[in-house]
C-alpha cells in the first residue's frame, strides 16, 4: 500500500453493530410490516445504539476498515461504549441530518463532509482527514496475479477475464461510481468484459464465484477468504475515496465523541486501519 501525505489524529472504537450496509441509519421495519414490527434482534440493536456513550455512523468503506477493531479497542481502554451504524452511501448524508437519535461521529467522503460543513452540519473545528480508500483487483483465492502495475497491465489483465464483476452505481454506491469512471468508462478499457453484481458488492460477487476477477475497495477485498487482493489499481487512475471524520451538529456527547476521533487519528491507531485496507494521511 503506499502512504499518502496529510496530517492526522486518532480515535477509539468498540462496537454494537446494528445496521447492515445499504439500510437506514435506524432500523427500519421489514418490509410488509408496519411500525413497531421489528424484529427482537433489531430492537436490542437500536436500544444499544440509543444507550451507547458513543454513536458513530459510517458508509462501509470505512466500516470494514479496522473501525470495528479501533471501536472494541476504546471500549477497553476507557470503559466507553460506542455503537456503530452502516449506512449506505446513497443514504449517509441524510441519514446525519435525520436519523434519531443522532450520531456523534460521522465519516463522509471530503466533498460531502466539506458540504455538510458548509452547511453547519459538523461542530466547528472538528472536521479531520481520515485516510484513503483505494480500489485494488481481486481474483479468486489460489488463482494467479496478474501485472497490474500500469494502466496498460490492467487493461490487459482485465480483458483476459470471462467476466470483471463490479458495483452498481445505479444503488447510489459512490466506490461503484469511481470504479466505472475511473476504470470501466476510459478508453483503455474498451473490450473489457465487466458486469454488475446484482447482490451486494463487486467482491461479493466474486467471493459467491461470480466472474473470474472483481474491482472493489481494498476494504470490502480482505474480509473474504475466497478471493485474494492482486494489487491497488495505478495511481495514475485515482481510483480511490479520500475520508474524512468530524463530530455532527446533531451530536449528544461532543466531549466523547472528540475524543475517540483522536483516538481514531492517533499514529498508533495507523496499523489497525491499514491492515484492513485504509491507508490513513500522514
């Protein structure tokens, strides 16, 4: 993985989780059901997210990327609970401004943060860079691995592949809307074989045995022992998602919730992000 070059902090974590990704920040009822027909599981998850000292709510490229650890490793240290909730891309910046109750910690890409910002949706001073999310290849577990180290390699690699499988970005997905226009759109890439999965994500897909190859964030890569991470894509396409953090307006616990984004932003917290597939800024 390569270093980037920013400053940075850290924070804590622990953990209920209790949303899945692509769902709102609140459980909401199944569908056919009405109000109040949540499941037993779901409601013992939203009491522990209202009860908890800590509430974060993130989109999963931050979520699979060692915040789980860092949370459980901050509940330890300071006796602090922190609950967090996943929450699609297409849906998080509604869900910060809406959701009950509120979270504490948010994460969001820079250009939706700077926005929320700007609109007096963060506490002043307390947006901070959190790292960068690259896209990388996979390829199923025990296959080989390809040169991807140019433009030219992966175009080649890619259209050696049956099938590339990949994100729909029509679901609001923004690691979809990268891949497809930092990757499959350019004209080096004209012949490539790529398909959407039509459940969950790329990698997903191809831990499932879809396809023969899948671009993803490295992050939603590493979970899955059926498939391996070949390498980042080249830098020279930018195919990545720069994160940031910062404490809502909507928050509850402020003090607390600064707090663990220092933790979070911490040197020593560099290791546990980076070994799930977040390169924090320097």
């Amino acid at each position: 993985m390569r270093r980037i070059h920013v400053s940075a902090l850290a924070v804590t974590l622990l953990i209920p989780l209790l949303i899945a990704a692509q769902e709102p920040a609140v459980p909401a009822p199944a569908r056919g059901q009405g109000k109040g027909a949540q499941s037993p599981q779901a409601q013992e998850a939203a009491a522990r997210y209202a009860a908890a000292d800590i509430r974060v709510m993130v989109p999963g490229v931050v979520y699979n990327a060692g915040l789980l650890d860092l949370a459980a490793a901050y509940t330890k240290e300071t006796g602090k609970k922190v609950a967090v909730t996943l929450v699609g891309m297409g849906g998080i910046v509604n869900a910060v401004k809406t959701a009950n109750p509120p979270a504490d910690v948010i994460t969001l890409p820079f250009e939706l943060m700077s926005t929320l910002s700007l609109d007096g949706g963060v506490v002043p001073g307390s947006f901070a860079p959190l790292g960068r999310s690259e896209m990388g290849l996979a390829v199923r577990a025990g296959a080989s691995h390809p040169d991807i180290s140019t433009v030219d390699k992966l175009a080649a690699a890619l259209r050696s592949a049956k099938t590339v499988m990949r994100s729909n970005p029509a679901g609001g997905s923004m690691v979809a809307r990268v891949i497809e226009d930092k990757v499959i759109k350019r004209p080096e890439f004209t012949g490539v074989n790529s398909s959407v999965s039509t459940q969950g994500e790329g990698g997903q897909a191809l831990a499932r045995g879809e396809g023969d190859m899948a671009i993803q964030a490295i992050c939603e890569i590493l979970p899955y022992k059926q498939i391996e991470l070949v390498a980042p894509l080249p830098r020279e396409l930018g195919a990545w998602i720069d994160m940031s953090t910062a404490v809502s307006a909507r928050a509850m616990h402020r003090d607390d919730a600064r707090a663990f984004i220092k933790y979070l932003l911490r040197p020593e917290s560099n290791a546990a992000w980076k070994a799930k597939g977040l390169e924090r800024f320097n």
